[in-house]
C-alpha cells in the first residue's frame, strides 16, 4: 500500500491541481468525437482494432492494451477538415521500457516513454492537425513500439474537438 504524505501547503497545491484536473477532464468529455475504451465489449470491432504482437494489461480491474516489439491501431471518428485533439490514457511504467510512436495516418505525432512516470493512471494530449483531417470522417491511430520496447498500456483514446486554448 503506497499513502501520498504532504505538508499542508502540499495538500492545498494536490487539491488544486486535483479541481484543474477535474475541469480539463469535463472539457475533454464534452468536446468528445469517439472515443475506444480498450475494457468495453465491442469496442475492439467497432474501432477496426489490429496489431501485431500484443496483449492485455489489467491495472485495477481495467484492461488496457500493449504490445511488446509490435503495434496496435484503431481507427476512430473524426470531423472533417478541423483540428483535432487525440487524448490517451495509459499507466505508468513499472520500471518497463515503454518507449514507442503515437501515430496519425502516415504521420508521428509524439515519441511516447512512459519509463519514469509513477505506475497510475494519467493522460496525453497529441494535437491532430487540421491537414490530416481533410475529407476524412475516420483517421487511423497506431502505437508501434522501438525494438524490444513495449508500446502502451493504452487503457482509452478518444478523438476531442479543438477548443484552441
């Protein structure tokens, strides 16, 4: 069992990154286009899941995709010709090399280590340019690991308008 100790000063600074977190996350929800939660049933078909070389990964009763030495892609909804927010959920490393490219279409839109983040639950925002948007209604999103490396754990990806803040 791991307790967060914090001075007072520590606990009014966790509470209010805590309000902030909570505030992006209802914009996130309201601004969602689709969205694939790797533990929901159907969720893999209806999102044209494919790979090579993955598996599950539970974390706190939720399932989350990775693949070591492989990929993983879905296809999500998109809305036409503006930009985009790609939003991911993923867990943190356990001292596991976790190195890999987040993917639109043809184009990289990060080089993801998760090596040295806390083993929890957290999420990253990629920008989707408008041009990779452009009379498309669907864009595929793929995780492809360096090497040995492990790519993910993925636990949620949604696609979420652009406010341009």
């Amino acid at each position: 069992m791991y307790l967060k100790l914090h001075t007072q000063e520590g606990w009014a600074r966790a509470d209010s990154l805590r309000r902030l977190h909570q505030a992006w996350w209802a914009n996130v929800e309201r601004g969602t286009i689709d969205i694939v939660r790797v533990d929901q049933e159907g969720s893999d078909k209806s999102h044209a899941f494919a790979g090579e070389r993955t598996a599950d990964h539970w974390f706190d009763d939720r399932k989350g995709r990775e693949a070591r030495s492989g990929w993983f892609s879905y296809e999500l909804a998109l809305e036409p010709g503006s930009p985009q927010t790609l939003v991911c959920t993923y867990r943190g490393s356990e001292g596991k090399d976790r190195r890999f490219e987040v993917i639109a279409g043809d184009t990289t839109l990060a080089l993801e280590s998760l090596g040295s983040h806390p083993p929890e639950f957290f999420e990253r925002e990629y920008g989707i340019p408008a041009p990779l948007t452009q009379g498309k209604d669907r864009l595929r999103v793929t995780f492809r690991s360096y090497g040995d490396a492990i790519a993910g754990p993925v636990f949620e990806l949604r696609t979420v308008r652009h406010t341009g803040k």
